[in-house]
C-alpha cells in the first residue's frame, strides 16, 4: 500500500469536503424552518437579530460569493475563504465553517455595540 503523502491527504479531505458541501445543501430545513446550509436564516442570537441569504446580482465589491449578512438589519460585510471557510470585517483573524457562524461570531466581538456600516469600494 503507498504511504499517504500530504498531496493524497489533502486530495482526501477536498473530495470528503465536497461530499459533505453536496450533502449539506440539499439537507432539509430545521424545525424552525431554516437551513444549517448556506441558505437563508433569521434568528435571534444573544439578543442581536441575524440574517443571511443568498445574494443576487452580486457585484465585483461582494466576496461573499454571492452572500448577505446582516446584523440588526446592517450588512455585514463577509468572505469565502478558499479553503471554504467564512471571515467577516468585523472577526476578520478567526475563520468560522458558515455564513451564520460569522454573524455569531461578530454579535460575539461586537459585545453589544452596533455595528457600524462598512462603505463599499
């Protein structure tokens, strides 16, 4: 059996986080109605009200690969990594695996204060 190289191991974990993205997106909805995926949610979380769904027509300025988050009705401003995971503006140095665990994660950094719109280019 050949050893496992860093090329097959990586090679590995792309094809099982392939598998797992196919999978996740065509999950059902939640009890409440809303998707774990990257589809739309609206919650309440620490008493801040999250929201992300895709985006159409999203311009060059958006790297949220297609993408809106908005805390308390303000956009967060959000990025796709190339490895698949999520930054924000606001939680820009702590890679989370979703859109909502970026809003979590900035309602978290925020610790209450308001979150300020971001101009665009």
């Amino acid at each position: 059996m050949p050893e496992l190289s860093r090329r097959r191991a990586l090679s590995a974990a792309a094809v099982a986080a392939t598998a797992a993205g196919t999978w996740s997106a065509s999950a059902p909805a939640t009890a409440t109605g809303h998707h774990d995926s990257h589809g739309t949610f609206d919650e309440v979380y620490k008493g801040r009200r999250i929201q992300g769904r895709p985006a159409a027509g999203a311009g060059h300025h958006h790297h949220g690969a297609g993408y809106a988050v908005f805390v308390d009705g303000v956009e967060l401003h959000v990025m796709r990594n190339a490895d698949g995971t999520w930054i924000s503006v606001v939680s820009h140095y702590d890679p989370v695996p979703t859109p909502r665990a970026a809003a979590r994660a900035a309602v978290d950094e925020l610790q209450g204060a308001p979150l300020l719109p971001f101009p665009a280019n």
